[in-house]
C-alpha cells in the first residue's frame, strides 16, 4: 500500500468531495477539462432587449484518486501566503484586505509583530492565510484582550472542525482488511455525534527548544468524543476516546491530563522522561509526543468491539452466534495473538459481554478478529470499524507520524483515569501540534543505554526508513519509548520544513 504524500496542485486537480463534509477528505481528481461559463439567449425582455443566461459547463473529472489532506491543502495556501508577503507585503495586504493588514505584517517580519495601536503582539498564522480570501474568513478573527497574543482566524489545529466526518475508503488505505471490502464499507451508513475538542495551537519553535522529549505509541484512532449510535440502523453504543489529541478534550485539558495508558506503559514513558531529562544542555519538563502506528493500530481499543459486538450480535443468526462462541473459545490456526483462544468469553449475547471486554486486553483484538471472519454471516468487519473508528486525517498513515505535543508533570505521579482502554492518566500540559509530515524518525531518537535508534536498526540488519514498513523488531524497540531532546538543528530542521512556527 502506497505511503508517498500527493502535492498540493489545484490548477491540476480538484480536491475533496462535492458535499460539505466531503470537502474535507484526502481525494481528488485530475481535472481533464476546467469549468467553464458560457451566455445563452433564452428571449426578450418588455423593453426588447435581449435576456442571457449564464450557463456553467461542470468540469471534466478523471476517477477518485488519493490526495493531499485538509491540512495539507491549507498549508499549500499558507506557503503562496507567506512567499507573497515576504516579498510585498503591502500588495498581499490590498489582495486580502485591510483587515488582514497585521497578518500580513506578522509573515513579512518573520511570524510575530508589535501592534502598538491595539497593544497587542499579532502572530503570523498558517490557518488565517490559508482562509484569509475565502467568505468569512478575516470575520472569524478573535479579539484578545491588549497584551495578549492574537493567533488569527483559527488559532491553530482546530480539530473540532477539522476532524469531519466518515471518510470514503478507497484500495490503498491500509486501514482495510481487504480491499475488496470497499463497497461493503463505502455503502454503511453510520449515526454519529459531533466531536468535542478543544483547539490545537500549532507549536512554535520557543515551545521544544533545548527540551528534552520521549516518545510513546499512539492509535490513529479519532479523540473528539464522536458518539456512534447507530450503523446500518442497527443501534451501537461507542464512544472514540482516541487517540493522538486526547489531552485536548476538554476534561482533560481541565484536568491537566494529556496521556492515558496501562500502568506499565506508563512507568515506561515517565522512566525514558527523566533519562530524557538529563541529557546534556536538555531543560525544562520532558515533552511527550505520541507517535502514530498503522492503520489497524485501533483493533486493541475498547471501541472496536463497541461497535462490532452489539451490530454483530442483533445482525447475525442464532446459529451463527453459536459457531461464532465456538470460535473465539477454541481459537484458530496457530492459537497465537489474534488467533489465540479465549476460553472464558461468556457469548455474545450475554448480559456480561461489554463488561467483560473492557477488561479483557489483548483478548479483545482476538474477538475482533474471529467477528470479521463471520461478516458473510452478518457480523461487522474489521475493515467497516476501523473505517468509524479512524481520525480521518490519519488515513495514510506511516509509523512514527507525530500531531500533538505535550509537557509532562514529572512531579505528579500517574492516577487511575477514565479512559476505557488505558486506565493510567499522566499529567500535565497541551502544548500544541504539528502540521502534517513531522516524523520521529526525523529526530534521531534515543534507545535505552543511549544508543542511536537508526544506527543500532541498520547495526542490526534492520532496515529503517521514512514512510516504509517498519520491521517488527524495529518497531517493538521503538515500542519501547525512545527520546532525545529538541536542540537547535532539530528544531531548524522542523521550521524549514514547516512542522512548527518559528
């Protein structure tokens, strides 16, 4: 499955979908011939003049094919933004109008300048270029109070806008289980509430200098809260906890949570943070940023069999039921990982059955696994709830893909949480995002004893490389929390590529 990132080219092609939700999806398709407008004379008025339509000719599109995400179309905008501000900021400042005069001064002095009129520092901001021309773009400025820092029309990584909702899954999303399972999953009709996140401020390079970070695994699961309460009309009842931006939900950034985990995981992070705390030049809190995995990585979540097992259990025959308890007790194949047996499932259509899944593991990937190869007999696939269950800005996603970032509390131990999946909350602040494309292997991490994580794979015989399948040796050395810290040419590196501001 391709895991290269397609370019931004609108005078090539055309992005998103045609709904409003749509949009926001990572398609597009090659415009074969542009719209176009033409008049037609349909008669005359009572004066004798004659009346035109204009008549518009809809564009020529090729096949849906993979594109750029939201993100990466809007920072496609950002970067023509910037390039035409830094050169002439007064004739960008006249295209976009005189409201956007502060952000254009803000790019063209380097990402931040005084207003001494309104007593306030203004902040160049990727998102208010990218929507500064489009209708109520500059209208969605937030006034700040005098001496506070004004972050433009959306501030940031707005993810309770940016999320969207069920994506189409096209044959190169390795979320699916097969690709054949495109039409069964495109066709599903799912009922879910909107999310509620908090805003993503982009991190500046002041956030991550000179700190010290740790790395930990992260789900490409969605973190807004969705409700699903239905799929196919058949009533579910799952929450997506997430996920990368689970510290941005709101309980949580009141709260000063921003990690959740099992107990040793959470010993595992909080240990490589203070190895991480102590390396030369290093200050400040640890930052933690959770890296992506593939796109089956959702499978061990609680919200996997939230929506498979009740689906499953009102779809399926009682007879299919029955073969489908005799499964997941004896096992398959080998009997090893997501073949294993779990001998005391207590059946589907149980009373104890939720109860005893959110405590049941890694037995929980098990039971998916056994449901999907009962979907020709009703059950719910694996590929249809990953496809619910994904943050569609991580559709394509390659190990090691970095998006949220946050400070750890190194002085207040971990406590027991909410989330149903990791029952272990670490502490302390949300700092921000990066735009799409950071990646850990970037940063020349850490393994234990402080060894190069890329020297010690390639030392190994294990090849490493941006955007390939990681080896599985590789990635449970990885698994294993490296860190490093963010000194100035990694930092450099991320502004020039983007990934932070400066």
């Amino acid at each position: 499955m391709g895991s290269s990132r397609p370019e931004y080219r609108p005078d090539q092609y055309q992005y998103g979908g045609d709904s409003m939700l749509g949009k926001m999806l990572p398609i597009q398709r090659r415009i074969l011939k542009p719209e176009s407008q033409s008049a037609e004379f349909v008669g005359y008025d009572d004066t004798g003049r004659p009346i035109y339509d204009v008549v518009t000719t809809p564009a020529e599109l090729g096949p849906v094919e993979r594109g750029p995400s939201l993100m990466s179309r809007m920072l496609g905008g950002l970067r023509n933004a910037y390039s035409a501000a830094t050169e002439d900021p007064q004739a960008m400042a006249g295209a976009l109008g005189g409201s956007m005069q502060g952000q254009i001064e803000a790019a063209a002095a380097g990402g931040r300048v005084w207003d001494p009129e309104t007593q306030q520092m203004v902040e160049f901001d990727p998102m208010m270029a990218a929507v500064g021309a489009a209708p109520g773009g500059v209208g969605a400025l937030r006034v700040a109070e005098p001496g506070s820092v004004v972050l433009g029309a959306m501030g940031g990584k707005d993810h309770s806008r940016m999320l969207g909702g069920i994506p189409q899954v096209s044959r190169d999303m390795p979320l699916l289980q097969r690709v054949g399972d495109v039409n069964s999953v495109n066709k599903s009709s799912v009922e879910m509430s909107g999310g509620n996140l908090g805003n993503v401020p982009m991190l500046k390079a002041e956030d991550i200098i000179d700190r010290p970070f740790v790395s930990g695994m992260a789900d490409t699961s969605r973190s807004a809260l969705e409700k699903v309460s239905a799929v196919d009309g058949v009533p579910v009842d799952a929450t997506m906890w997430g996920g990368q931006y689970y510290g941005f939900q709101p309980y949580n950034l009141e709260n000063n949570i921003i990690w959740s985990n099992a107990k040793g995981g959470t010993s595992g992070i909080l240990n490589r943070a203070k190895e991480a705390a102590e390396l030369p030049g290093a200050r400040g809190n640890p930052i933690f940023i959770p890296y992506g995995m593939g796109g089956k990585s959702s499978d061990f979540s609680t919200m996997t069999t939230d929506l498979m097992v009740p689906y499953s259990s009102i779809n399926m025959s009682k007879k299919a039921k029955k073969a489908l308890d005799e499964r997941i007790r004896s096992g398959a194949g080998n009997k090893k990982n997501d073949k294993q047996p779990v001998p005391d499932w207590p059946g589907i259509d149980s009373p104890d059955v939720m109860s005893y899944l959110q405590n049941a593991g890694g037995r929980r990937i098990a039971v998916a696994k056994a449901l999907d190869e009962f979907r020709d007999e009703g059950a719910m696939s694996l590929s249809r709830a990953r496809s619910i269950i994904v943050d569609p800005s991580q559709l394509y996603p390659r190990v090691g893909d970095l998006h949220a970032a946050y400070e750890i509390n190194i002085n207040k131990a971990p406590s027991a949480g909410l989330h149903p999946s990791y029952p272990v909350d670490i502490y302390g602040r949300a700092l921000g995002g990066f735009t799409e494309g950071a990646n850990l292997l970037e940063l020349s991490p850490l393994m234990g004893g402080g060894k190069s994580f890329l020297d010690e794979m390639a030392e190994r015989g294990h090849r490493v490389a941006l955007g390939e399948t990681m080896p599985s040796a590789a990635g449970k050395v990885l698994q294993a929390n490296t860190y490093g810290k963010f000194d100035q040419p990694t930092v450099d590196y991320l502004i020039s590529k983007g990934f932070v501001l400066p």
